[in-house]
C-alpha cells in the first residue's frame, strides 16, 4: 500500500541556512503518525514544506504515490487532500464556533447569502460525529477555554473531510482532561481512515496515540520507530544524538 503522504529526500535552504537536509517520511492511511524533536530540529519547516507553504529546494512530496511538483500554496496542499491545524490555531474570537468552522468555506444560498442555519448545522454535526461538547455553536470563540478553542480548530478541519491530517501541538498548553479530549479525536481519526500526523513535545501522548514516530535532529531525519518496538528512553536518545541515526535516511518500520 502506498503511503497517504511520502517525503522522500526533502531539503530546504534559508539563504546559506540549511533548515532540511534530506528529510523522508511514511505517513499512512488509518495510522497516527507522530514526528517529534528538540528546537530547531526542523519540525516546523516540514510542516510548512506539507502544507504548501514552503517549496522544498530539493526532493520529492508525494500523495498516494503521485509527487506534488506544485504544491506551492497552502490552498494547493488543500485541494491534494490536506488539512492543517496549526499551534495558533488560526480562529478569529469575536466569531462564533459555527462561523469559525466554515471560515474558507462559508455556505450561501444562491451563491450570495450566508446559510447560516446550514452552517450552524453542519458544525454541530462535526461535533457530534467527533462526540465533543464545546457549548451551543454560537458561542464566540473567545469565551472558550484553550482545549474548546483547540477542539473547535480540528473540527474545522474535519469538516473539510481531507484524507491527510496534520496537527502542530494539539496538546499544547492544555490541561490533563482536555489532553485526553483531543487524543480521543486523534483516536476517531485513525479509525475512519484518515492519515494523522502530529507534531509534539508531549511523548505520554505520542506514546499514547501514535503508531508510529519519525525523530528529526538537526534538519534530519534520525529514524522512525513503531511505537510498540520501542521505548521512550531511544526515542530521547534519537533526540538528543546520544543514540545515532539510522544509517540508512530512508530506513522504515513495517506498519
């Protein structure tokens, strides 16, 4: 089976600042996949190099086997099937939790009227499929603690029903509970298919909900481990070098 979403080889170059040099990743179907590293491992131009924001200066990104030579806007990433739910979450406060689930893609009769009761609906079915409860989806987002806000921004992108997920820090700054809240999101994800790759510090929930995790150190990729192979201790020493890298760049673990 080919991978949802394939890096093969990616670098990228700030001026003569190498950010990614020779980057691979495997992201599947019905899998969570976590990439996890120090600062300035590289984490963060990845996630833009997947989501059209940044153009690899070199290597391939690929979709079910076919290379986006393209992708050179975030709205490309979209229509090849991606959807991204950045740390800022990206949600406007004086909007409602309807209004700010349909931001890019907002409902009209005729072409010209807001729907809003289409919307309103629609956002309370994501909500319901996903089994949270955020308060009545007029609420503005701005009375909404951080792990509703967090949740509303997922939603979001689950209502755009795009095969690739990508998460920057879903649980960052968030309490226990609502930790659990977005891992249990995380959980429905895999199991309706979608291809779910998380970026994070937190390696109790990496460990909790991941498949599979791929350490990047340096602007490199270290290795990608199954989580059921291995423990946190390498995955730290994959980290912080003092376990080495794969000597192969492109090494995988059997899904």
């Amino acid at each position: 089976m080919a991978p949802a979403l394939r890096l093969r080889g990616v670098s990228k170059y700030f001026g003569s600042v190498s950010a990614l040099s020779n980057v691979n990743l495997d992201a599947y179907a019905g899998e969570v996949h976590a990439i996890v590293g120090d600062n300035g491992a590289g984490k963060s131009t990845t996630i833009k190099i997947i989501a059209g924001i940044h153009r690899p200066d070199d290597g391939e990104v690929l979709v079910n086997g076919e290379e986006l030579a393209h992708v050179n806007s975030a709205a490309t990433a979209r229509k090849h099937g991606i959807a991204v739910v950045y740390q800022d979450l990206a949600l406007v406060e004086c909007l409602d939790i309807a209004h700010n689930m349909a931001l890019g893609n907002l409902p009209r009769k005729f072409g010209i009227v807001l729907d809003r009761r289409r919307m309103e609906r629609e956002a309370a079915e994501v909500l319901r499929d996903l089994k949270v409860r955020v308060g009545n989806v007029r609420t503005p987002v701005g009375l909404l603690s951080g792990g509703q806000r967090q949740v509303v921004a997922v939603a979001r992108a689950v209502r755009t029903d795009r095969p690739i997920m990508l998460l920057d820090e879903p649980t960052a700054a968030l309490g226990v509970q609502e930790t659990a809240q977005v891992g249990d999101i995380i959980d429905r994800l895999r199991a309706s298919g979608k291809a779910v790759i998380i970026v994070s510090h937190d390696l109790d929930f990496v460990f909790s909900h991941a498949d599979r995790v791929t350490v990047l150190r340096l602007g490199r990729t270290v290795g990608t481990r199954a989580v059921t192979d291995t423990g946190r201790e390498q995955v730290v020493g994959m980290i912080t070098g003092a376990v080495p890298a794969d000597p192969t760049p492109d090494h995988e673990v059997a899904s």
